[in-house]
C-alpha cells in the first residue's frame, strides 16, 4: 500500500505544481489592497484569481501577502479549522483558490441554501484532506485539486469538477449523482498535447493517470447503482488504456475496433449503424460485381435506363439484407466476386446481431 501511496504521489506531482506555481507566482505579484484609512494601513490578502480581479480577496494578509485561507504554508491541521471554514463561507469569504492541503473537514457543510448554485471553490487544493462525511451539494472545484482527498460517505451531488485533479480521490459510499467532470479530464487534455509534442514518457504517465480516475469514478457509480454513468467511465478508462498501447500494435488495434463496433460494449447504437453501413456497403459491390435472379444478371448496366439500374440497385440490397440475416432464400445468386463479398457478409452478420444481443441485454438488465 505504502509503494502505491508514493506512485500515487509521483503520478501527481505535475498537476499539484500547476496548482502551487499558479498560486506562488501570485505572491510575487503586486503588494496588495490597502485601505483608505491614512491613520492606519491595513494589508488585504494578495490573492489573484486567474480569472481577473473580480474574485480578489479582502481578508487581512499575514507576513506572507496573503490571507490564512490563500496562504499555502500557513498550516491547516487545527481542530477548527472546519467551524472556520464554514463561517468563511457564511460570511462570504473568497472561497476560490484556498489552500486546505491535510486538513480535517470532516462533516465540513458547504452547502449554500438559496438561489445562485453553490459555493465557488475553483483553484482551491484540497491535497490529501479528510473530507468525510461532507456535505458539499452543488459545489464547485473547476481548475482545482482533490488529490488522495477522502470523500468517504459525503455528498457531492450536483457538484462540479470540471479541470480537477481527482487523482487518488476516495469515493467509498459517496454520493456522485449528476456530477460533472467535462468530456475530458484535465491530465488527458495535457496527455495530447504531450503526445503531440512527441513527449511519449509524459504521455504515457498522464494517459495512466486518467484511466485510474475513470476506474475510480466507475467502481463508485457501479456501488451507487448509477449505471449509465458507469458505463461511460469504463468507456473513457479502456480508451485511456488503449492509448497506453503501442501505436501500430495487433492490441490497439483490436481495442479500437471493438471501440467502433460497439462502444466496449456501452453502446448498441454504434452495433446497429454498423450493421446498416455494411448491408449498404454489400449492397453497392453486389451491384457492381452482379448477381443472378432466375438465370439473369442483375447489376449495373450501362445500357440500361437510370430506372433499369435504380430497380437493380435495390434488387442488390434486398439480396445485401437476406444475406446478412442468413435467411437464404435462394432467389438471388452471388456470382464471381459477389460469391466472396456475400459469404463474408453472411459470416459477419451472424457474429454482429450476436454481438447487438450481448450488448442490449447487458444494457437492459442494469
């Protein structure tokens, strides 16, 4: 456990830095607010938001420029510290960017009652904090961290973690309807653009990343019975772990395949347009290479009249479908090359609405 605490640690050190640069250049910004006050001048907190000078913070600052809350090495870890941050928030504390690393919040609310959303806690750092049992409805952790943050048994229903280093997070009987996390996560957005940059070794380090959050996210939906939501996690994490693969690899490219063919199994959907592609696909060879009805050639003519072929066309579908479902009736007759295309659709066919019934029962009976 203790190896994979330490891996989980390295794993992460990218993204922590991110956080702790964006909030250490600040301290080299600026010297603060001050106030008007000529007998007396009062330091604010030197907090500058990434987002511009609408969300500053006018809490008074320490020896360090900042407040308690945005200071990074100002330590967290008293009995308190979760009263305070509740009467913070109460109060209206600038709650974006807040440095909360180790700290204990267990049963922490923060919750914000009435018509707004919940409370703003973008850019804040929760590294490695004890947030069992916390109450954080509608909340918000754009751009921030929950690094191996414990979230056993708490609450956050609704929240929002878009751009949010969940890395190692414990979700344990957590409670995580509707929330939301964007399309990509923030390590495999960085993962591209390493790949691109020919970066593989970052790459690789961040692709893994991703997968073991997928994988976190889809255990703690399966235990919440949230099984659509689980079903695209495990699409993401055996994506993720697809782009692990080598590149030109028999095992990617089977990983991919079955991602077209059928979503890894999330998705019946894609086993029927396939189904109708290639059954179009048969139909258009079919009518090119030809086939025979009652001895007569059906196909593509040049001497025929566009109505002529449209009537051969569909001939050659009807033929693409009985095929594909292996009816058989015996009407039409593949010949030449039609004979090749006709039983590799048929053999196709039959392994593909075996697949479209795996698939839609898999997906029914959750």
């Amino acid at each position: 456990m203790s190896n994979r605490s330490e891996s989980l640690d390295l794993k992460g050190a990218d993204m922590e830095s991110q956080i702790e640069g964006t909030q250490g250049s600040e301290k080299e910004s600026h010297a603060g607010h001050t106030t008007d006050n000529p007998e007396q001048e009062v330091m604010t907190c030197q907090y500058q938001d990434p987002d511009g000078e609408a969300h500053c913070c006018h809490e008074p600052a320490g020896e360090s420029g900042f407040c308690f809350w945005h200071d990074e090495n100002a330590p967290k870890d008293q009995p308190d510290v979760k009263q305070r941050l509740e009467e913070f928030a109460k109060q209206g504390g600038q709650l974006r960017g807040i440095v909360c690393k180790r700290a204990n919040l267990v049963d922490v609310n923060l919750v914000k009652h009435g018509p707004g959303g919940g409370y703003d806690l973008s850019y804040a750092n929760f590294y490695r904090s004890n947030m069992t049992n916390a109450h954080l409805f509608n909340a918000k952790f754009d751009n921030g961290s929950l690094m191996k943050a414990d979230l056993h048994d708490a609450n956050i229903h609704c929240a929002s973690f878009l751009k949010c280093n969940l890395l190692g997070v414990k979700l344990t009987d957590t409670k995580i309807d509707n929330i939301k996390i964007g399309d990509t996560l923030q390590q495999e957005v960085e993962g591209r653009v390493a790949e691109k940059k020919g970066d593989m070794e970052k790459a690789l380090d961040l692709y893994e990343q991703s997968e073991e959050i997928y994988r976190d996210l889809r255990k703690a939906s399966e235990a919440q019975g949230i099984f659509t939501m689980a079903g695209h996690f495990l699409q993401k994490e055996l994506t993720m772990r697809r782009y692990q693969m080598p590149l030109f690899s028999t095992q990617r490219a089977m990983s991919k395949t079955v991602d077209l063919f059928c979503g890894y199994g999330e998705s019946p959907i894609r086993v029927v347009f396939f189904s109708l592609a290639l059954i179009l696909l048969c139909a258009m060879i079919y009518f090119f290479t030809g086939i025979q009805f009652s001895g007569e050639y059906v196909g593509f003519q040049q001497s025929q009249t566009f109505e002529g072929n449209l009537i051969a066309f569909f001939d050659c579908l009807y033929y693409s479908v009985v095929t594909f479902t292996t009816l058989g009736y015996g009407d039409f007759i593949p010949i030449g090359m039609s004979r090749l295309v006709a039983a590799s659709e048929a053999f196709t066919g039959s392994f593909t609405i075996a697949l479209f019934v795996v698939v839609f029962v898999k997906k029914m009976t959750r």
